[in-house]
C-alpha cells in the first residue's frame, strides 16, 4: 500500500477508520482477478454518489438563487461527470495511491478517467461513513472550490461548440481550433483528451470517450474560462 499518510495529508482529512480510506482505493479489478482476496470501492462509490450529488446541489441553489431547477441540474450533471471528476483527482495524486489488478495496472488504469472519477466518488463515500456529512461536505467544497469559483455564470450545456464560437467571433473573426492531445486504454474502452485553442491560445481541455465527447468538454472548460476572465475586446 502506498502512503497514506501523506495521501491523507493532501486530502486535508486524517480517517479514524483507515480501512474504509484503503476500500475506497481497491479498484474493482482486483476482486475480479482474485475473486476470494477482498472487497472493492463499488459500494462505496454508490454512496458517495449521492452524497455528492446532495452537497453540490445546495451549493449550486444557494450560490444561484435565480436559476431553476432545469440550468441547476444541468450544472450539477456537469460537475459530476466522469472527466470532470476525474480531473478534480489530481489535486490529490489519487491515482498513484489506486489498487488495481496486475492487468488493470499494465492497461494504463491509474490514468484512467473511468477509474479516478469511480475513485473519489468512493472516497467521499468513505469520508461520509468514517466522519459523517459535515466532514464530506468540507471535503467536497474544498475539492471543488476553484470550480465554484470560476463558476459566475452557467453556460448552455446543450451545444458548447457552438456557444464558445459565438462568443470568441463576438470580439475575433478567428474560429476555435480543436486539437486531439492524447487517445488511451484499450480498443474497446478508449479515452480522448482535447484542447481547444484561439488565435494560438489554449483555453481549455477536456476528456470523453469520443472525440466528439472530448471536443464538446474542451468547449466547455473554455467557456468556464471566458466566463470567469473574459478576453480582451480589441480597440
């Protein structure tokens, strides 16, 4: 096992009941290459989930008191997706401290989006058991700070293409140009990683499991961007 101790320091949260922080590490590979050997973080993530779900969605309601039901839940469905929690991973090295099957590990699973987003649903699932809901949701708020943070307005998730062309051509007649950066896993399981870039400039990445999907998150990252510092009109 890898150090806790210094996983832990990161994470900003000491387990009472270590075991529950090393369940919430034990990919589910591990109990399919040795089914008799031990438990994984599939329960766990089920649990998480929904505690996750639960705090960013009073977040989202108190920091949008405009908004209904429809723009909030799409943010929320935004914020817990597989990427994006996937991203909010390696803040912590999560992966590096991942349990995983010998076959799982020579497959590239510590960088696997499905895996690191399955990883820290587990662990605020574990978080919830070990110190109840007031330390999952310092855990989550503290996970997601920059997110809410950058997050002054909800952009349209239906078409983010299309909503961050508008908006770059509003001040450039330059279009956007996306960019695949990076294709892993295996044949049947693949994951993409996209940037977008205008005029030269990198203004978001993002990860799916097409490159449309992969396209479609870069676009959004960059809107979260803009929204937050707007480029610069020329004079």
């Amino acid at each position: 096992m890898s150090d806790l101790a210094a996983l832990q320091a990161r994470l900003g949260y000491v387990f009472q009941n270590p075991d529950l922080l090393c369940l919430a590490l034990t990919h589910p590979s591990v109990t399919h290459e040795h089914p008799a050997s031990q438990e994984d973080n599939q329960r766990l993530e089920f649990l998480g989930d929904a505690v996750l779900g639960l705090i960013l969605a009073r977040a989202l309601y108190e920091k949008f008191p405009g908004l209904s039901e429809g723009p909030l839940t799409k943010a929320r469905a935004q914020m817990v997706n597989r990427d994006a929690l996937a991203q909010q991973t390696h803040q912590f090295a999560l992966g590096a401290h991942l349990v995983l099957s010998r076959g799982e590990e020579l497959n590239g699973g510590r960088e696997r989006p499905s895996a690191l987003a399955d990883a820290i649903e587990a662990l605020i699932g574990a978080v919830f058991l070990d110190g109840g809901f007031e330390a999952a949701r310092e855990f989550v708020l503290r996970c997601f700070r920059e997110s809410f943070a950058e997050c002054a307005e909800i952009p349209s998730l239906d078409n983010p293409k299309g909503e961050l062309q508008e908006l770059l051509q509003a001040g450039s007649p330059a279009a956007p140009r996306y960019q695949m950066t990076a294709a892993t896993g295996p044949d049947h399981d693949r994951d993409f990683e996209c940037a977008v870039f205008h005029e030269g400039v990198e203004l978001g990445r993002g990860c799916g499991k097409s490159k449309r999907a992969a396209e479609s998150e870069a676009a959004l990252a960059a809107l979260g961007r803009l929204r937050a510092t707007p480029l610069e009109k020329p004079e």
